[in-house]
C-alpha cells in the first residue's frame, strides 16, 4: 500500500547489512547451482548494532519530565527473502528489502529493537521520535474501548464492524477537538488574567 512502517523486533532477528550482494555459490561435484547466494552471513540485530554509534535522545515531555534514552541506527536486509540452504544450512532466508535497523538501550536497562522503512536520509531523532509516537496510538486505543465502547461490537459481519469503528473515531475525535480547545482557551484566559491584574496594579500605583 506505499504505507510507512515501524514494527518491534526480537534481538535475534536475523539481519544484512545493507551493502550484502547476491553472488554464484561455490562449484560442487553436483553441478553448478542456479541460486545466487549472499556474500556474507546473517547475524543477529544485537549483533549489528553492538558496534554501532549510540546517541542520547529526548523525543518528548512526559509528566514526569523528559522522555529519553540512547538510540542508534543502520541501514539493513532483513533475512526474510526466498528460503535456501546456506554454508551447509537449511532454513536459511536471503536478504529482503533494505530498512532501518534501530536499536533502544533504556535508562532501565532494558533494550529494544526495531525495523522501519523510513527513507534513507532520516535523522536518527526523527527516527525515535516517529518509533515512540506509539505511546499516544495505544493511549488512543485505550480511551476508545474505555469511554466509547470501541469493544462493544457484538455483531457478526465485517460492514457493521467498520461503521462501529468509523462512529467511536468520530466521537473521540470530536472529544479530543474539545478537550483542545478547552486547554488552549485556558491558557489565554489566564494570560488575560494576568494581564489584567498587572494593569490593575500598575493603575493603583499610579493613583
């Protein structure tokens, strides 16, 4: 569908790295065989990036203050091509589509990867930052079975499902305009408090 993409990963996943070239596979007392091979062997993601040059990020405020923690990136074939037997192997995968390979290391301790096909060019920020924006979809996909019945479907047909699902969009989208709203119109009443009172004392001074 031409969509973007980040998706977590296990630390094991197999992975290229992106500059891996499909080459004739040694000659054997079989005969020639007609399937390129890769020119080096997959490892895993942790592997990839162990190397790799990690770098402090903050993508955004929480409550509790900044959000940070170290991120670092690479260009990579995922191994999920054609299957093959490889170096004496079977269940081998040749190298698929290039992507971004991005690794997490938390404050925690705890770390994390991903797979996006975000073009080359991206910044390693913007990178983290579109990863971590899956916070806010799980919070939204919470508040839509919590306060709107988005789980509530008890129908059996695909039709009533997707006009269920388009009706609790709509209203959390129509919620979330007012709640908005409600916090920006906030904000300028105070500030014309504000304003206000300083007039105000500055007046009384004055007179």
């Amino acid at each position: 569908l031409g969509l973007l993409w980040a998706v977590g990963i296990p630390r094991i996943q197999k992975v290229y790295a992106s500059k891996v070239k499909l080459v004739p596979p040694p000659v054997t007392r079989g005969g020639p065989r007609k399937t390129l091979i890769p020119d080096q062997k997959a490892i895993a993601a942790e592997a990839m990036l162990a190397k790799a040059s990690w770098h402090r990020i903050t993508w955004r405020r929480g409550t509790k203050g900044p959000m940070r923690a170290k991120f670092a990136a690479a260009r990579v074939r995922v191994a999920d091509g054609p299957e093959v037997r490889l170096q004496g192997r079977t269940g081998q995968h040749l190298p698929g589509d290039e992507v971004w390979l991005v690794g997490e290391h938390r404050t925690s301790g705890e770390r994390k990867y991903y797979l996006s096909n975000l073009p080359p060019d991206t910044a390693l920020k913007q990178l983290a930052s579109l990863i971590k924006a899956r916070w806010v979809c799980e919070q939204a996909h919470q508040q839509l079975k919590e306060e709107l019945g988005l789980d509530h479907f008890e129908g059996r047909s695909w039709r009533g499902l997707h006009r269920h699902a388009l009706m609790t969009l709509i209203a959390y989208l129509f919620l979330q305009h007012l709640r908005l709203q409600a916090a920006s119109g906030g904000k300028k009443k105070s500030r014309r408090a504000t304003a206000t009172t300083d007039t105000a004392s500055r007046s009384a001074h004055a007179a």
